[in-house]
C-alpha cells in the first residue's frame, strides 16, 4: 500500500493489468477484425467480469467509494477500513466473483423523509458490495448508456437536471401547454426482477455478471436483527441502482419516442408534453396501461395529473403561463423546503456563535442558488436574502435572553439609555422584534456581510452574467 499524496492508489493483490484475460477459443489477434462488430460486442458482454475486476476499474471504484464515504453497512466496516481489508482478502474475493460464487451480504433498511411528506427507503450496502456494485456500473455504463433517450437526463454522464428543465422549457414555448405529469408510485421499491434482467441479457451475455446483479437484487433486507428476503425493488442507496432505474425505464423512453411524444424524464420522475388537455388524457390512460402491462409499474393517481405546466412542479421548477416566453420559477414546494431547512439551523443556532451559525447556513445557500440559478427574476433572492437576514436578528434577540441584557447591547449599538429600556419593555416575540425598523437599522446587513454570509441575490446575479 502506498502513502501520501498517491495513497488511493492502494495495490489490488491479483488485479490483472489487462481485462481481457481470456481469448475467445480459437481466435487469434484478428478475430474481431474477420468477423465484424456484432461478434465483437458479443465477445466483450460475454467477457464482462473480466473487465469489471481488472486492475484499473477496481482501482477505479474504489477511488470513488473513498471519495463518496457514507455510511457502513451490516457489517460496520467504514469505508476508511476498506483499503486493509481489501489487501488481505482481495484474491479470495476476485476468485469468488470469478467462478460465480460470491454471496452479497444483506442491506441495511434505512428511512429518511421524503420531501413531500412519508419515508423513503434506502438499502445501504457494505462498503465492499459498494466497491463491487461502482466496478460493475462502471463496465455496464459503458455498454448501456450510449443506447438511452436522448429525453433521460437521470444519472446520465453529461447530462443534468437543468438540461431537462430547459428542455420542458422549449417544449412549451414550442405551443405544447399542457403536460401529463407522471408519477410512479414507490418505484424503486417495486421494480420487477424478472422483467428487469430480461432487459438486461439483450445486451450482457456474461453469466457471471447476471448471476451477480440478480444475487445483488435478492440480497437480504437488515432491520431490527432480522434479514428479510426481496422479490421486488431495487432499494437506493447503491450505487448500481440509478443505472438499473435507466435500463428499466428506457423501455418506457423508447415507447414513448416510438410515438412521437415530446418529454423529459428525470429517474422516476416523467413529464409528457401534448397540445390539448384532451390528449394529455389519452396519453395519461395509455403510458398508465403500458407501465401496468409491460413493466409492472403503478402510477400513483393522486400525484399523477394532465395540468397546465405552470400548475405543476418539474425537478423543483415551475414555469410563467406566458405563452412565448415560459419563464422558469422556484416551484413553491421547494422553497418551502429550503425555508423549513434553515429554520432548522436557525433553531439549532440559539447556542451557536453568528458566525458558526452563518458558516452552517452558507453551504445551503450556496447549494440552493446554484440549482435554482435558472429562475427567472432576482425576486425570490432577494426576498429570501431579507426573510433569513431577520431570522438572524430574531437569533440573536433569543441570545440576549434577559432585558438587561438586550438593552445593554442595543446601547452598544448606538440606542440611548432611556430608548434602549423603552424598546426592549415593549412586548414582542423575537420574529417580530427581528422585523422592526429600530433593530434592522442597529443590526445593519453590513454586520452579516462582515460575518460572510452568503447574499443569494449577489450570487444569483454572478451566475447569470457567467451564463
């Protein structure tokens, strides 16, 4: 094992160099020039595992698993352990994966809230299963993602959500103003295993790999000291998950270009764009029978609907009803969300230091304007540059506590003896002493900007010159 600055290049006892390994019997150098292209491909998929644990693409993965962290597994093996581990025991676990008898170990069933309200679920892998599954979508991304929708913009390489909703932008500004929103209930939770790996031998002839995917499909539930077996679903939380979601619903991609349908699909989340309300109906019943037949995949009805794009919320934007300009805005869900996560930090910040507090809440802000920079106006920034400056003067109003105490630093800011007394004996909460003229002018936005906070409209307004 290496140190220092080339410490993540960790030696893989028994990688080869070279992925190949085996030659197709009775084949020479030139086979794959005699026979052409398609026996080629055939060879490749039917060599996959070679490739998945050569040298460089596990050293490949196990970089990014490093880089990504999370959290352990069943197995409570962190990922800083991972590298040790794997220089004593990667030869028996190539060789396993080798002959087709490595055993995937359960997930760890986790639950976080959702967005819009319930949990999700997430599986987390161990570590090692996490090395393994990044080797394997590394290889298959290589074969599947040159044949995806040019419509799927979901974890694709050079693709992103800000080019999916720019492109339902184009849509409507092309005359298509209504959209059937759709929406497919817990559906990594319900992915059919078999339709699945139907799709996934059109293209990988390697049984090794099938055989490893399917046990990883399989692989056990861990919750409460008891390990449930899986028929269904796909949980998140691995890393081959996403480029399972794509293989599974590029079929519904490909039907949907089959007829002729303008749409943008992100993951699970599917937007189609028609021209009348009454044909965004038919398309509703059709896509909802074809998901149900083929796929065996349920559209949840009561999120589900045909609107107008500007009543509905794609990847957090929402759209102007204006028929040629279609402006994109901040969807009101989403900056609800981004106001109930500062509130938090805002609450947790009553014990903290201003400047600890506006060192927590920059990231999100940072974070936040970089996503929403496509949003029409600065009007939302500034409005939320004005609503979280007054959440902070509300914090440190809470963090005087005591009148003595709040006259005694109005008075340092500037107030008389006699003002500072007056002010602080009226009766106010914090929020609304926080939005009083007196403590906006004490507390002046040059304090916070002398702290560093992060203006969202200053930020915003960068972006858009760089774009």
């Amino acid at each position: 094992m290496t140190t220092g600055a080339a410490e993540c290049r960790v030696e893989i006892p028994g990688a080869s160099a070279d992925w190949s390994g085996r030659k197709p019997k009775g084949a020479g150098a030139g086979a794959a020039s005699v026979t052409g292209r398609t026996e080629e491909l055939t060879f490749e998929t039917e060599r996959l595992m070679d490739k998945i644990v050569s040298r460089g693409n596990m050293m490949a993965a196990l970089s990014r698993v490093i880089a990504n962290k999370g959290a352990p597994g069943v197995d409570d093996m962190p990922v800083t352990a991972l590298k040790g581990y794997l220089h004593q025991e990667w030869p028996r676990i190539k060789e396993e994966l080798l002959a087709g008898s490595y055993i995937p170990q359960p997930v760890l069933k986790v639950e976080i809230p959702k967005p819009g309200g319930g949990k999700r679920m997430l599986g987390i892998p161990t570590v090692l299963d996490r090395l393994i599954q990044q080797a394997v979508h590394q290889v298959l991304s290589q074969t599947f993602n040159p044949g995806f929708s040019d419509h799927s913009y979901g974890f694709m390489p050079k693709r992103s959500a800000h080019q999916a909703v720019k492109a339902a932008q184009q849509f409507v500004k092309s005359g298509r103003r209504w959209v059937v929103d759709l929406d497919l209930e817990k559906f990594f939770d319900r992915v059919n295993h078999d339709i699945l790996m139907s799709l996934m031998k059109r293209k990988v002839k390697d049984r090794l790999v099938l055989k490893l995917i399917d046990s990883y499909l399989k692989a056990g539930m861990f919750e409460g000291g008891v390990v449930s077996p899986r028929q269904e679903g796909t949980p998140q939380g691995g890393p081959l998950s996403p480029l399972l979601s794509n293989i599974l619903l590029d079929e519904l991609d490909k039907e949907l270009e089959r007829r002729g349908h303008a749409f943008c699909r992100y993951a699970d989340d599917c937007n189609i764009y028609v021209v009348t309300k009454a044909s965004g109906e038919r398309v509703m019943a059709s896509i909802t029978r074809f998901l149900s037949e083929r796929l065996k995949l349920t559209v949840n009805q009561a999120k589900s609907a045909v609107d107008r794009p500007w009543k509905r919320t794609f990847l957090g934007y929402t759209m102007s009803w204006h028929p040629t300009k279609a402006r994109l805005k901040v969807g009101p869900e989403a900056l609800a969300r981004f106001k109930d996560n500062l509130r938090k930090i805002s609450k947790w910040g009553r014990g903290w230091s201003m400047s600890k507090t506006v060192k927590e809440v920059n990231p999100k802000l940072r974070g936040w304007v970089n996503y929403f920079c496509l949003a029409g106006n600065t009007t939302i920034f500034q409005e939320l540059d004005s609503w979280l400056r007054r959440k902070l003067r509300a914090i440190l109003w809470r963090q005087w506590k005591r009148n003595k105490a709040r006259a005694r630093n109005l008075i340092k800011l500037g107030f008389s003896g006699d003002a500072a007394w007056r002010f602080v004996r009226q009766y106010r909460g914090p929020w609304a002493t926080a939005g009083t003229f007196n403590l906006h002018r004490l507390i002046k936005n040059s304090y916070f900007d002398n702290l560093g906070l992060l203006s969202l409209q200053e930020q915003y307004l960068r972006l858009a010159r760089v774009s």
